[in-house]
C-alpha cells in the first residue's frame, strides 16, 4: 500500500519504512527496528548524535510460538486418547467376560472331545491374546490383592521407604471398617473394567486418589491466610496452626503485592496496602512473614497465592528458607557473636537502621528466621559453606506457588506483565527447579477456583483448568523439557461448591490427566500423579444469615474429602462480609477436624467407589470435559480462544444463569431467597471489620 501510495515501484522494499509491528509482545522486532529507524531519522532531521542502545537482529524474525503449529490440536488428541482409553475398557471387559464363560465351559466339557471342544480351545486362545499378557495377570491376581487390603497391614513403597499401614479401624461398637473397600465382582468382565475404569488408591488411573491410603499423622488442612502486615498474619499462621501435627500455611497476599507495586502514599495504593491479603514488599517482609517455622521440616508446605510477581515472591520464599538454615548453622556452630559483628558494621557503613520484627512474637514462634533481618547468609557465611546450605534447603522445602497466567487472563486479572513474557518466565523457572533438582517444590499450581468465582459451573471450571494444565505441558515439551522432570512439579487448586458435579470433581481431573499423561505423553508414574487442593465455594457463601453458610461449608467439604482431595480450606461463615476473625476461623478449620476425626464413614478412604450415582457422574463429567476440549481445538485451543475473548464470555454466560435463577427464585437458597426469617433476612452488618492499621501501611 505504501509503495502505491507513493509510486515507489523501483523502490526495493525492504528499504521502505515500513514496519510490522507487534505491540503486545515484549521486545518484538518490528517495534524494535521502528524505533531504529526514528532514532536514525531524528539524526538525519536534526543533526544529532543519539545512539539507539537496542540491540536488534539483522533479519525479520517471525514471532515466537507458544504452541508449535503441528501440535494446535493437542486438547482433542487428548480427548481422542481418553475416549480410546474407555472404549478400549468397554471391549476388553467383554472379552474378559467371554472368556470367562468360555472357560466355564471349558470345565464342563473338559473330559469330552470333538470339534465343539476344539472350538471352545481356540476360542480361549484368541482371548487370552487380545486381552494380553498384562490384563490376564490382573484377573489371575484379583483375589490375592484383595486379601491384601484384608490382611492387618498393608506395606507399600515411597521414594525407596518402606511403609505399613493398619487397613483397619474399630468402632465403638468394635467393627472393623475397612480403610479401602473393594468390590464383591465374581466377573472376569466387571472386574477387569473395574481396574482399569477405578482401581484402587495409588493405582492407575487414580480414580479413588494418587496415595494408596492418606497420611496417618496429617489432616489435608490448609487454611488461606493474610492481612495487615507481615507480622500480624504470621500471628495468624502460628493461630490456625497451632497444635497441628502439620503446618500447612496458605498465604493470601494483598491487591498491592499481587500487582507488583511497593507499598506507597498515592491514594489508589495506600488503603489498599494489608487489606484482604498480607502486604509483602521484600525480603525482610517474607522472613517475618514465616519466622518460627522451619521451612525444611517435612512437616511444613507453604502455598503462595501469587501470579504477576510470583518468580519475586517464589525468590523471597527460597531466601527466606535459605537463610533460616544460615541461623540454624550459626547457631549451631557458636558464631552469633562473631555474625552479629559483622551485620553491626553493615548497617554502621550504610548509615540505616536495622530492620526488626515489630511487635512482640506471637505464641509458637520461637523467632527462627529473624536473626538475619536486613542481610542474607552469603554476606556473614563463607561462600562454600553457604553454596552447600542453599542447595541443601531447596532441595527440601515443600509448598506451591500459584503463577498461573492462563487463568489470571480468563478470570482473575492479576496480569503485570504479557502472557508470552510471563509464560516464558513461568518456563524458567521450571528449568531452575529441574537443574537445582527441586521435587518437593511446586512450580504452579493450575487454579481453577478464580475461573469458578467469576462465574463458571463445576464443569467448565474442570475443562478451563485442565486445558490450561495441558496448555502449560505443550509450551514446556517445546523448550525441550522432560515430561518426567516437569510435570510432577504441578499441582491443581480447584473450588467445591454444593453442585452433584463437585462429587466427581477430582476423581474426573485425576483420571483425564492420568490417561492423558500416560498414553499420549508416555510420562511415569509420578507425573501420572493430579494432585490438587481444595477450597471451598466463596461464591455460595452469601451476606443474609450468614450462620448458614457453615452448613454449607461443611457440605462442600465433604465432598472434597469423600473425593480424596491433597489439601483442603474451609471457608469461615463471615467471609461474605469481612474478613475471617479468629472465631470464625477457628469454626473453618472445626469442620474439618470434625469430619476427619468423628465422621465415622470418614474412617474409609474410598467411600465413593462403587456407588452407582458416582460411576455416572464420572462419566457425564468426563465426556462433557472432552466435548469443552474439542470446542476450544475449533478455537485454536486455549491460546487461540483467549485471543476471542471465549472463557470470559463462557464464564460470564454461566454467572449471569445462575444469578437469574437466584433471583427468580428458581434455584432456592435457604435464607436468601426462601426459608426467611420472621425479619426478612436482611443482609447481615458485620459488628468486626477486619482492616489493616496506619501503623502497618505506614
């Protein structure tokens, strides 16, 4: 167009100034040779001398891929392989019943002869080789892994440790419950497709969970926490965990820190600074934040609820955990005179205070972590010494970090950076993790609870999340990474509301991601593993009779843990209307305790297997996943349906359905739009809101 607008037809054209350019993308060429180019021109115009200090190729480079062009179609290959899977299931059970009533046979005819016989023989034959030698050893095994879930103590493998675990409980009227129940089938047909449609815990495909039996000593209790400062919410953790065999802290952070801003005065910051989230502006911050728990010990994870700055966040963790272990070396060795001499004449050289813990510590923290405050281990420990406790630490701490992108465009908005850029980012940091072998650590955890809150129905919140695991598997293969090394570093977040979807919820993510990992990715075993956590629905929680909503907090609690869920948060009744004080929170974490420890069909851990209603949720979910998976291939999978907006008008189309049916009282809800109180139920006005204090901001 320029050339015929200017009649340049002689005019090579890559001398015209003309630039394709790509704003949305960080460091984009065509921007890059734009700018180039005016530099060049001011010059030319003006006389000047200005340098252009943007380093930029020769030739045209084509944009960078997310998602290699031959691999576009990879959510319906996954939903092929997984419809293949059950198809395939559906046959061999056939043969295996077949083969089963040929053998009965067999039995009553073995002493005769003729060609009946000879029929029946080959027929076995012909069976016996489509089923294979691996489901033959299935069927022929069934009867002696049953006796091992009866036997007074199951023994199995983790990491190279040997473990025995009681396989039953007693009740008060002295019956033995069974931890995992298994089934009565007598056929060949129902048995093989029970193992390779269920099985067991800990057994492909993990339908009833990924562990063969939950922890003894640990409940999934993982409560969100953060408010005010770094201080007040460390008092807090110490609060919900206090007396708990583990400590799992999940830190909610405030709108400031989730956007990437430092604290300030300018009005759109300061009132939002510790409001709904704790406010986390360094390192020092982060090690006031978890002082008094270890982070190395095994007994303690740390989830982060963080996705534009999580690579900062995820580096004040580590440093907060490395330089706990730099005091615990300190201190074991004698060197606290010789180390608080050192940091003495730092802060003298720098002329600035040292920073404190303000406050005094809360009951349980024994100060771990604060005695470097204001300096790191690698300015008071030798370098080798040093060297040896970081990698050490990281290869031992245990906790997550959300940095989930895909769904932050889609529902949660936290974005600070281009979803290419922090894409890349997200892929470095696994490189990090896989060079520096960190296991125990989780790189992102795939979140679908925000793509609920927004809206979405149990259904497209599983579909969206598992298609943006999938989409993160792709981008991960095309940097060159491992399947085996990266996959086991994800984990799964989603919300539990009271719809008969919840109850599959899990068991449906667990066995898409499975067969998916499995036959289309050949991953192992442990990268076969979903494993997610818990919270339950925000959403369902509403500000008229608020007492309500512990009822059904407690509902969709059971759900998580009947669907054997990795960790849980119960949401405290009062969250409609502030945030959570003690005494709610204390009345969250109750319910669990409660199901867990005094729920007596809670004593089994697969109380839902064999239950008809189950089997068909689980089917309906999981097709209804695969049919979201093709819609998005038409797309141009996740990537491609970002660009158009599509799970933002889906969520938005499935917010405002439900928000009709509510008010025209269609979808009754006790409190809200029926079962009133003699007063109407009015909205409740909280006697306590919780807000961070001018100390704290300032």
């Amino acid at each position: 167009q320029y050339t015929r607008n200017h009649l340049l037809w002689d005019v090579d054209p890559e001398k015209l100034p003309v630039f394709g350019t790509m704003a949305s993308q960080f460091n984009d060429v065509g921007v890059n040779k734009l700018y180039d180019y005016l530099v060049s021109l001011m010059n030319e115009k003006s006389g000047t001398d200005f340098k252009s200090r943007i380093p930029g190729p020769d030739d045209e480079q084509s944009r960078s891929l997310i998602i290699p062009p031959s691999r576009v179609r990879y959510l319906s290959e996954i939903a092929e392989t997984v419809r293949g899977y059950n198809k395939q299931t559906e046959n061999l059970a056939k043969d295996a019943a077949t083969l089963q009533s040929v053998e009965k046979a067999l039995e009553i005819v073995k002493s005769e002869k003729g060609k009946a016989v000879e029929v029946l023989k080959e027929k076995s034959t012909d069976l016996k080789k489509s089923l294979g030698e691996e489901n033959l050893q299935l069927l022929e095994n069934w009867e002696a892994r049953k006796k091992t879930y009866r036997d007074p103590e199951y023994v199995f493998s983790v990491r190279g440790k040997e473990i025995k675990i009681e396989t039953h409980t007693e009740s008060l009227s002295h019956s033995k419950i069974p931890k995992i129940s298994m089934p009565r089938y007598h056929s060949w047909g129902d048995i093989l497709k029970w193992t390779l449609r269920e099985n067991v815990p800990g057994e492909f495909p993990f339908a009833a969970g990924v562990y063969p039996f939950k922890r003894e000593n640990e409940d999934p209790t993982r409560m969100f926490a953060g408010e005010g400062g770094p201080e007040r919410t460390n008092k807090r953790f110490h609060y919900v965990s206090a007396g708990m065999p583990a400590r799992r802290l999940s830190t909610a952070f405030d709108s400031v820190t989730l956007y990437g801003a430092d604290p300030d005065v300018r009005p759109d910051i300061y009132g939002k600074i510790g409001n709904a989230g704790v406010s986390i502006a360094c390192l020092d911050d982060a090690k006031k934040l978890y002082s008094g728990f270890n982070l190395v010990d095994a007994a303690t994870s740390v989830s982060m609820t963080i996705n534009g700055p999580a690579p900062t966040l995820v580096g004040f963790f580590m440093n907060t955990a490395i330089d706990q272990q730099c005091e615990v070396y300190i201190k074991k060795h004698h060197l606290e005179a010789e180390v608080e001499k050192k940091i003495k004449k730092i802060y003298k050289d720098r002329g600035t205070k040292r920073p404190a813990y303000q406050g005094k510590l809360p009951e349980g923290n024994d100060g771990l972590g604060l005695m470097l405050l204001g300096v790191t281990g690698d300015q008071v420990l030798p370098p080798d010494v040093y060297q040896k406790i970081k990698a050490d630490t990281i290869s031992k701490v245990r906790g997550t970090v959300q940095a989930d992108i895909l769904k932050e465009d889609q529902a949660q908005n936290t974005c600070i950076f281009s979803t290419e850029f922090s894409l890349k980012v997200m892929g470095d940091v696994q490189e990090y993790f896989n060079i520096h072998k960190i296991r125990n650590f989780y790189s992102v955890s795939i979140s679908g609870y925000h793509i609920a809150e927004a809206g979405a129905n149990p259904i497209t919140q599983l579909a969206l999340t598992l298609a943006n695991g999938f989409t993160y598997v792709e981008y991960y293969l095309s940097r060159g990474m491992k399947i085996d090394d990266f996959a086991p570093n994800f984990s799964f977040f989603f919300s539990n509301g009271i719809d008969p979807e919840y109850a599959v919820l899990g068991r449906v993510a667990r066995l898409i991601w499975a067969k998916a990992m499995k036959l289309k990715y050949g991953a192992n075993e442990r990268a076969q593993m979903l494993k997610y956590h818990i919270q339950t629905s925000g959403r369902s929680l509403h500000a008229q009779e608020i007492a309500f909503n512990d009822i059904r907090t407690t509902l969709q609690a059971l759900y998580a843990i009947y669907d054997n869920c990795n960790s849980l948060h119960t949401n405290a009744y009062d969250e409609a209307i502030t945030t959570p004080t003690e005494e709610s929170v204390r009345r969250a974490i109750a319910i669990q305790l409660i199901i867990n420890h005094e729920l007596g069909l809670a004593k089994n851990q697969n109380p839902l297997q064999g239950a008809f209603i189950i089997e068909e949720l689980t089917d309906l979910v999981e097709e209804a996943v695969m049919a979201e998976f093709d819609r998005l291939t038409e797309d141009g999978g996740v990537l491609g349906a970002m660009e158009t907006m599509y799970q933002r008008s889906r969520i938005q189309e499935e917010s405002l359905y439900y928000e009709k049916l509510k008010h025209s009282g269609k979808l009754p809800i006790m409190g809200v739009n029926t079962f009133l109180s003699n007063e109407g139920s009015p909205t409740v006005i909280p006697a306590e809101v919780m807000r961070s204090t001018p100390e704290e901001k300032d």
